[in-house]
C-alpha cells in the first residue's frame, strides 16, 4: 500500500487514502480456512442508510486477488475499504504467527 502513490494518478490516490481511512471503521472476520471474511462496520447504527455494512471479501489465488460483493474494484479498478481492512487483517495474522 505504501507504493500505492507510484502506480495511481493524483487525484486516484487521493481516493485510496479516504478509502484506505474509512477502512479503520471495519472489522475483518475469517469464515472457514481464511479464503472468506465477513466484513462488518464497527457500528451498524452509523452506517448511511443506503450502505449495508456488512460484505463479504473472497480471497483468491493465494491472497493475489480479493473480490468485495460491493463491486469498486471491478468497476473502478481501486480496492474498496472492505479489501483493504481484509489485507490489513491478513498481515496482522501472518505477523502474529511469526511468519514474517
């Protein structure tokens, strides 16, 4: 994420970084083996009314490919806040089991 300014325009990157900030108000759940996660905002009763709160993350292809049943990533090409608080979730666990 830190070389997130090298590959998006100016103006795209700002985006990344309200996405990358609205991801701190989820929390990332694993369902089954970790290929799944459930993510949940911490506070539902704040969420806009239009917006769920909740949508699940598919991980694929060893953690290359993350699919969010919200679609911004297939439809704009940025990762949404509900992947970013996935991957951030993955590197804490990797951290925490000593693989890193």
């Amino acid at each position: 994420m830190v070389d997130a300014h090298k590959i998006y325009t100016l103006k795209v990157f700002s985006l990344f970084c309200e996405l990358k900030e609205q991801s701190e108000f989820y929390r990332a759940i694993a369902v089954g083996n970790g290929l799944r996660y459930e993510v949940e905002h911490y506070d539902l009763n704040r969420v806009q009314h239009w917006c769920k709160g909740r949508y699940t993350v598919q991980v694929q292809q060893d953690g290359l490919l993350y699919s969010c049943e919200c679609g911004l990533y297939e439809h704009f090409g940025l990762p949404c806040c509900h992947i970013l608080r996935v991957c951030v979730s993955c590197f804490m666990r990797l951290l925490t089991c000593g693989v890193w």
